[in-house]
C-alpha cells in the first residue's frame, strides 16, 4: 500500500522561515530510518504559497491565480510518499516524525490498479501507460 503523508502548512513555512539546524538534523534522521526500512518512495518540502498559483476550472475557462493563499490550515508545507503493508504501519512510523506539539500530518491512501476493479479491463490503455510509466521510473 502506498501512502501519501501530508505535512500541512503554518504561519512559519508560509513566511518560507527554514528549519533551524536541529529540525533539520532531527528531519534527517527520521528520513534516513524510512529509507533504511524500505518505505520512502518519495518526500519533499514545499516553498511557501507565495511562490505558487492555482487553476481553477469553470465554465470551461482555465483561471490561473497567484499565490499567496489566505487560509493557511488549507495549505501544504510538504509531503513523503511511503510504501506500507497497512494504514496501521504508516500510521506508526508517522507518529515519530519530529514535529512540536500543534503541528499536523495527513495520511492519506493512494489508488493502486486493484482499487479500480472492473474499469482495468474497460479503459485498459490507462492502465498499460500506467504501468509503462512506473517501469521506466
């Protein structure tokens, strides 16, 4: 089972404040552990909204808009992406990530082949240039 964690944004990484010295070390080891048991596929920060823009789609009209965003608790900071044999496992290793007290992760599963039962076989050029693209990568 793959895994996508969300690190949600604050009123800091909003202001692109980086991590002092001992986050960062503390970060590292916590990633260095994912990677030495197998599980990170993929993790990133992410630069404040500031930086960014959104589409919206409407009326069959593509808006673009500049960041910043207002509502912070709406906003990504960062995410890993981890491969688990269960939510409960990915839950486990995500409890010891170092974050202070008021900080929050999301965990939220992502779709396999499997998950889409009979579809495989009705769309199935979808699914062969999804597994071509996993093979070359």
């Amino acid at each position: 089972m793959r895994f996508m964690v969300l690190v949600k944004a604050n009123a800091k990484s909003e202001a692109g404040v980086l991590p002092n010295e001992k986050e960062l070390a503390a970060m590292g080891k916590f990633n260095d552990e994912l990677i030495k048991a197998g599980v990170l596929l993929a993790g990133e920060g992410l630069h404040a909204s500031s930086k960014g823009a959104r589409i919206k789609f409407g009326d069959g009209k593509r808006t673009v808009v500049d960041g910043p965003f207002a509502e912070t608790k709406e906003l990504l900071a960062g995410f890993w992406l981890v491969q688990v044999k269960s939510r409960e496992e990915a839950i486990e290793w995500f409890k010891r990530a170092p974050f202070p007290d008021g900080e929050e992760l999301e965990l939220r599963q992502v779709f396999e082949e499997s998950d889409f039962g009979e579809l495989v076989s009705k769309v199935p050029a979808v699914f062969e240039a999804e597994r071509d693209f996993r093979a070359k990568s």
